[in-house]
C-alpha cells in the first residue's frame, strides 16, 4: 500500500494539483483521497483504481516476491 499512496502523492504534486482537484478529477470524495495519501488501509480499491486511472495506471494481481530470510 506505501507504494500506491507514495505514487499518488508523487503524481499529484509533479501535475501541479491539489488534493481537492484531484478528487474533483476523478470524481472521488476529497476525504477518501486524503485517506488514501495518508495510507488508510481500509479503502476501497475500485476507488483506488478511478485515482491510478488518472496517471494511466491501474492495481493489478502479480505474484508475490519472496521475503528475505535475514
């Protein structure tokens, strides 16, 4: 989830918006973007989508790397 939030952060700011525009945008709630940039964990991932969609990205299912044994 930090990689999203840290990727939505990121690419707001270097597109010169706002959190409200942003929200605006992609016709999400400005209080469900800001629970999003701060990490909540309990957001709904169709939404998160419509926010990713705006950068042309989207969540996707991958295999899940490793963990090290350190």
């Amino acid at each position: 989830m930090k990689a999203i939030v840290t990727f939505i952060k990121n690419s707001r700011k270097k597109h010169g918006l706002t959190q409200q525009e942003l929200a605006f945008k992609a016709d999400v709630g400005l209080r469900f973007l800001r629970e999003l940039e701060r990490g909540k964990t309990t957001v709904q991932l169709d939404k998160v989508n419509v926010v990713l969609n705006m950068f042309g990205k989207e969540l996707g299912i991958t295999d899940k790397q490793p963990e090290n044994d350190h």
